[in-house]
C-alpha cells in the first residue's frame, strides 16, 4: 500500500509545475496515505491467527499482535509529524517555507516509514539488514534534504559515515551467524541458539546501538540533532528508535536475555553510563536542541531497562513509555516550530523590509542566520518572552517539560513508575537506583528551560516594552507583522497537551490495552 502510494506521488510531483502549493498538497495526499495505512493495521487486529503469529513472504516476515500494535503507534507518530508539513504552521511565509519548502520531502518520510513498519515484522537475518539500510538510506536523504545550510550537509556527512560503521557491524553479525549454523531464518536459529557464539550476538546489538546512539557512542548523535533543521531533528531524534528498539526487544525475548549472563551484564553497562550521560551532559547546555538531546539519551535507556527486565511488566512498561515520550516529544518540537514568530527579531525585521520585499538588507543579522541553518530556535535564552506573548503556548511547554521531569499526574510520571516497577521485580535493582538518581539530575537541565520561560521573563520585560515602542511609532503601524498560529497545530498542540495532562483519566485502560497485547502475544 505505502509502496504503491508512493510511487503513484513521484509520478504526479513530477508531471505537475513547482510551487508551495503543490507541495502541501502532495504532503496532504501523503498524510492520507498514512492514515489508511494505519486503518489497514487496525483491521488487522480482527484476524484469528494473530496472537500466534502470521508468516508472510515465505516466512521472510513475521507479525503478531505485538508488533502490530507497535506499528499502529508509529503510524499515529507519523500522522502527527506530517500534519506539521502539510499545514501551515504560522502566519509567516518566511517561517513556514523552512518547513516544507522541499517537494521531495514527504516522498523521503514516506520511504522511511516503509522501512520503520517492516523492521518490527523482519524474520529473516538478511531482511533485517536490508529493511535498516532501507531505513537508514532515507534517514541520510532526509537530514541533507535542506541541503543550502552547511550545517544540514555536514549532519548528513557525520550521519552517513557513522551509520555506514553500524550497517558493517550488523551486516558482519548476520554473515558471522549464517556462517555458525547456515540459516538466516530467524525461528530456525532460535533452534540452535545454544550453537551460536556470543560475540555474534554483541555485534548484532553494537550496531543496533550505533543506530540509536546509546552511549557509548553517542556523540554523533547530539552533533547530528544539533546541526539538523529543527523540523528534521524533529524526526530523526525519535522515529528511527522507536523501530529499532522494538527489534531489539524482539531479540533479547528471543534469545532470553535473563538467562544469558554475560549478555545481561555488558546490556545493563551500556544503560547505565548512558544514564549517567544523559543525566550529567545536559547541565551546561545551551543550546535546545542539544538539550533535547541528552534527554532523548536518557529516555532511551529507560526503554531499554524495561526492554531488559524481559518479563510481562516490561512489555507493559515498554508500550506505555513509547506512548507518552512520542507524544512529548512531538508536542515540544511543534512548540519550538511555533514560537520563532514572537521573537524580537522577527518582527522589526520583517516590518523594516516589507517594503521592498528584501529580508537581507541587515546582512548577517539574527534572521539570516535563523533561515539559513532552518532552525527558528536555538538557543534557550530565546524563550525569555514567550509568556508575555503567547501564555498558552508557554504553559503548554512548562506540561511538557513537567512531564520529561516525571511529575505526577502527568504522562511521564507513570511511564518511570511502570519502568522502574519492572526493573524492580526483575532484580534489577542497582540500575532502578541510577534511574531515580538520573531523573534527578536530569531536573536541573529541564528546570532551565522553565527558569528561562517564568523567571527570566520578568528581567526581560524591559526589552520587550522598548521593543514595542518601536514596533508602534508612525512609520511602522502600517507594516507591522502580528503573530498568528495554525489552526491545525493550535489543534495538535491542545490535544497533545491534554493527553500529557489528562492521562490519569483514561490510565488503568491504557494499561489493560498493554496487558490484552501481553495476553495475545507470544510473551
């Protein structure tokens, strides 16, 4: 279907002239196609044999109940991040064609999510490492698509090289497990897993790693999240990881990682610096994005200890902690999107430049720079007034932030429980107490944002009143730009704030749903 769909929107993007127009449009028909995709995945739910699991493709493919329900949350991720390309986000052209200015942009995210809904179903070595090149090609294309910023080209550079060194580890464990046993099939190497060496398996999850930036080799990752375009970032930073981390989840079941010592305690060294990482690496940050990505580090090893824990909480855990980090994540980067149109430096410049239509008379001003890394925000300090112009959106992010925080009733606050609950009852309790104490830390460095959006503004409401002195003399009343947002991102940005707020309400189904996957599954 999404195949099809594609090729049928290459077809008609190349038949048709370019405009900006044209290009929401073909974003739109992509947002369509992911929609009945997803209702496809839903009708699936329906069939008899799906808590067993089905065999597609000559048994190249595999899925179950459990799979399937991850695939449904990608797909509802991916619905929310192309409704930020399909629309527009502000009032502003300027800011809105940094967005989705690009008409190779929605054929790029569409290719990557055939690779994000495959690589849950993979069952077959050589496949898995075809469906991640796949994955991981489109992921390249797509951090160098705004390719007039160095920044964009140089990310893309980084992304590629360190990339190809994951795809030469993985693409070295399946050719060193094929040649131990001489099967690539999945289920038949579950047969003979005692045969199997396990630096096979090591290298299989090294690069698995690699791909999702777990320390210790991480540090690519934060450059790459740094230099990207803010809407790429957006992205990369989460979709990859939620399939990738899935497969992993699948092989450590498979190969019950409880019962593999060695394995066990090489996993929880690498969670463990990585919430040590996460926790320290973001306190003298200053830069957003950098910070958001020390924390998507920290999650990450979150993840993982459930994914560890490899019991019937875990996979509870597991569900629900993807589920609420998704949303968060979504909802601060439409925030971050949105909030570039009540900087200072947006609107004197556009008012001292409507007439003549120029935006580079001031040469090397603010807002160059901002078009041309595509990155509206990038420093903290840049929310200082946000709660002066728009309060709405500003306690929309203090949410979300309280939420990374993981304070109750909040999403995120159940999401650490169910995490540590599961590490808990599995024994793993030194990395359970690195957690509370990583969360801890972690405060400091999410307690700066929130210091910059309600302390700071009140040193900063000087500036603003001279700013708006300006903005209000004769000669700049007839130019003066105001500040609007989408209807549809006010829409997401609501919703997804009242879910993070509001999930205590529909909390004990939320987790029944985990536990009816858990019951139909072959956990």
């Amino acid at each position: 279907m999404l195949f099809t769909s594609l090729l049928l929107i290459i077809v008609y993007g190349s038949l048709v002239n370019k405009s900006h127009l044209l290009t929401k449009l073909i974003n739109r028909l992509g947002l369509i196609i992911i929609i009945y995709t997803l209702l496809i995945h839903l009708n699936i739910n329906t069939l008899e044999n799906l808590s067993i699991g089905i065999n597609m493709f000559n048994n190249l493919l595999l899925i179950n109940s459990f799979n399937n329900t991850i695939i449904e949350l990608i797909l509802i991720i991916c619905i929310l991040y192309v409704l930020l390309i399909s629309f527009n986000i502000t009032g502003l052209s300027i800011i809105d064609n940094l967005n989705y200015s690009k008409r190779t942009f929605i054929v790029i995210v569409l290719f990557n999510i055939i690779g994000l809904t495959l690589l849950p179903l993979v069952n077959d070595i050589m496949i898995l490492f075809i469906i991640i090149e796949l994955q991981s090609y489109s992921l390249y294309l797509l951090t160098a698509i705004f390719n007039e910023s160095h920044n964009s080209t140089k990310s893309a550079l980084y992304y590629f090289i360190v990339g190809s060194i994951a795809s030469f580890i993985i693409l070295d464990a399946t050719v060193s497990i094929y040649d131990d046993l001489g099967l690539t099939n999945i289920q038949y190497i579950l047969m003979y897993i005692d045969k199997l060496e396990i630096f096979d398996l090591l290298c299989l999850l090294f690069g698995l790693f690699i791909k999702i930036g777990l320390a210790p080799f991480y540090s690519y990752s934060i450059t790459i999240y740094s230099l990207s375009p803010t809407i790429i970032t957006n992205y990369i930073s989460l979709m990859p990881k939620l399939s990738i981390l899935t497969l992993i989840y699948i092989i450590m079941h498979y190969i019950n990682i409880v019962n593999n010592t060695d394995l066990n305690y090489v996993i929880s060294f690498l969670i463990l610096i990585s919430m040590f990482i996460g926790s320290f690496g973001g306190l003298n940050v200053i830069r957003i994005k950098t910070l958001l990505a020390y924390s998507s580090l920290l999650n990450v090893s979150y993840m993982l200890l459930a994914i560890l824990s490899n019991s019937n909480e875990s996979i509870i855990a597991y569900i629900y902690y993807i589920i609420q980090y998704s949303l968060t994540h979504i909802n601060i980067f439409s925030i971050i999107l949105v909030i570039s149109i009540y900087l200072p430096i947006m609107n004197n410049n556009i008012t001292s430049n409507t007439v003549d239509n120029k935006y580079s008379n001031n040469g090397g001003n603010m807002l160059n720079v901002m078009i041309t890394k595509y990155s509206p925000i990038e420093y903290i300090n840049q929310l200082k007034n946000l709660f002066i112009n728009n309060i709405f959106i500003a306690i929309a992010l203090c949410i979300s932030i309280f939420s990374l925080i993981g304070i109750p009733p909040l999403t995120g606050f159940y999401g650490k429980y169910l995490v540590l609950i599961s590490g808990l009852n599995n024994g793993y309790v030194l990395l359970s107490i690195v957690l509370i104490i990583a969360s801890s830390i972690s405060t400091v460095y999410y307690a700066t944002i929130l210091k910059v959006l309600s302390f700071d503004t009140l040193s900063f409401k000087d500036i603003i009143s001279n700013n708006l002195i300006i903005n209000t003399s004769p000669e700049n009343n007839n130019n003066e730009i105001k500040p609007e947002i989408s209807n549809v991102i006010s829409y997401v940005i609501s919703s997804l704030t009242l879910i993070i707020l509001l999930i205590i309400i529909q909390y004990e189904n939320i987790v029944k749903g985990a536990y009816l996957v858990l019951l139909y599954n072959w956990v």
